[in-house]
C-alpha cells in the first residue's frame, strides 16, 4: 500500500471491481448492500479519503451549500439575526455533510460577482437572507433551476421558489394594537427599508391599525435595520411629531437606538412614549428599559430553510414550498 490509498486498493481489498467501489463510495446506486459493507469497511481499515474533485465529476456534486446575504459586511457580522441564521444553517447542513459557503455582497459589483459565483455551479443549493428588490435573486435563482429556500417572503417568483417568513403584517398589528390599547393615540413608527417586504409589511400592519382606530398614520420614518439608523430615524420623527406618546419600530437594533435618543430628550418610557421592537434576539432583554417586542422565530425559520433545501437536494424534483411562522408578542418594560 502507498502512503495515500488508493480506490484500486480499497477494490481489491473489499473484493469488488473498481467501478462497483466507486459506486459505493459516491451514493451507493446499483451496489448490494454486501458490496457496500465490504467497501466501507475496507475505507476505514485503509485510511481512504475520496478525492473530491473526482467526485464531483461523477456525482455532479460539490457538497456546498452557499447563504447568501445581499448585505454590507457590517451589518452581517453586528445583527444578531445573521448570526443566529448562520449558526442555525450551519448546524442543521453539517450534520449531513454539507459545507456552508457565505457568500456576502456590497455593492453591485459584488452583486454581479455572486451571481456569476451561482450561474457557475459551484454549489449545490442556495440559502437566501435578507434580500432586495433590487437584487433580482428570486428571478435569476429561479432562472437557474438551482434548489433554494429563501428566509423571508421573496419580492418575486413566490410560485417558483421555497421560502420560510413570519407574518410580519399580524406582527405590527398586534404591537400597533398593545400601544392602542394602553391609550396611545399619537403612535409614530420607525419602518423597514422599502426595497424589502419585511420593512414593507411592517409598515402596513402598523397603517392598518391606526387607520382602524380612526388615528393618523403621518408618522413615518424609515430606517435601516440598524441601530445607529434607528437613532437617526427617531431624532427626525420627534423633530417632526414632538408630540408621540407611542413608537412602533420595525427591529429591537433600531428601537435600541430611539430608547438613546428618547433618553437624551428627556423623554420618559413608557411614562411619556411607550415603545415596541421587533425580533427579540437577545438586545429587547438589555435594552433601559427592556423593550416589549415581537419574537420573530428566527431559529425554526432557518431550520425549517435548511430542511427545504435537503429535501430538494436529496429528493430531486420537488415542488416549492412556503412556510410561515406566526410571531409572539412578549411583553416588557418598555410598552
């Protein structure tokens, strides 16, 4: 034996021809279960590891599953949805030998570069989070036939790709209604970006609800997710509107931010201004006070995405799939 077995040497060691080891070694088809034994068996007495490239020229595999996530790196690596998206994914895809390439874009040019990474077949599947309008991913993953579950309903081509969401709209109508309810009637939001349906249908759920109740809905910003745009957003609503007694925000990153500046502004909470987040990811618990939010079950929806995406790779052609996740309103201090 060589320093590197060889398949010629597990072959013969198993007592089964070459092409019957290869069979075994990539997928098992049209080898006895006696065959397969023998051929495991021989793998481990020899140390044989397969090559990889060679196999992926028979199996037209590449056991490479990417997460794509249309974001600036310093989101990706400051939001705790990122992480526990990928910590989740990751989990789930490795315990079937899957490798989880992140693929992260910035700018267009970034962007042109991913999909070129993608239209290359370079992985197996797609994992898509957090994406845009603009990015066009639906209709060019789509386009491609490459198996996929995107987490969060996709702007596009929900008939031809699988995706896991909440219902972000009943999400903000219940958050919307808790401030109605404890006599709020000057409620303001900080709102999602447009280019995406979760800032979009955070926004309804919060306009239906005022309308319903016959309050106005001239209160609006937008922010971005984060918790820096949060304060910025809150400093232009109050300049605007001094006199909110309700805040609705569309993430616990951008309500930890409006909490700073409605502190600064001497603003008591929730004396003075009550205040909802959403997502509840670990920030609501630590924020002063600690905030009343939506627990956006991040965690199922991206188990849930992985599962989608195995039963693609391992089941061939399957049809898309939708599922949703209803959110929980959790209470705290702060509303």
């Amino acid at each position: 034996m060589t320093d590197s077995p060889t398949l010629e040497e597990v072959a013969r060691l198993a007592g089964v021809s070459r092409a019957t080891a290869s069979r075994a070694i990539n997928g098992g088809a049209r080898v006895s279960a006696r065959a397969q034994r023998a051929v495991e068996d021989a793998i481990r007495r020899l140390g044989y590891t397969p090559n990889t490239a060679a196999r992926s020229l028979v199996t037209r595999r590449t056991d490479s599953v990417a997460l794509v996530v249309p974001e600036p790196d310093e989101l990706v690596f400051s939001d705790p949805f990122f992480a526990r998206t990928l910590h989740v994914v990751t989990n789930v895809l490795s315990a079937r030998d899957l490798q989880v390439v992140l693929l992260i874009a910035r700018p267009d040019d970034d962007k042109q570069r991913m999909l070129r990474y993608l239209r290359g077949r370079h992985i197996d599947g797609a994992i898509v989070v957090s994406h845009h309008a603009g990015d066009a991913l639906p209709d060019h993953i789509a386009a491609l036939g490459l198996p996929n579950a995107f987490i969060g309903r996709p702007w596009t081509k929900e008939d031809q790709v699988s995706y896991v969401s909440t219902d972000n709209t009943d999400g903000a109508r219940q958050a919307t209604q808790l401030l109605i309810d404890r006599g709020c009637r000057r409620i303001g939001t900080i709102a999602g970006p447009a280019d995406m349906t979760v800032g979009r249908d955070r926004l309804e759920g919060w306009r239906q609800t005022v309308n319903e109740a016959g309050l106005s809905d001239e209160a609006v910003v937008r922010g971005d997710f984060t918790e820096a745009g949060g304060a910025e957003a809150c400093e232009a609503l109050l300049d605007a509107h001094p006199d909110l007694d309700g805040l609705v925000v569309a993430s616990d990153l951008m309500a930890s931010g409006s909490l700073r500046v409605l502190a600064a502004r001497g603003r008591r909470v929730p004396d003075d201004i009550a205040v909802t987040g959403y997502d509840d990811l670990g920030i609501a618990e630590h924020t002063n006070p600690p905030l009343t939010t939506l627990r956006n079950p991040i965690s199922e929806m991206a188990d849930q995405a992985a599962q989608l995406l195995i039963e693609q790779l391992e089941g061939g052609s399957v049809p898309p799939r939708r599922v949703n996740f209803a959110p929980t309103l959790i209470r705290r201090q702060s509303a």
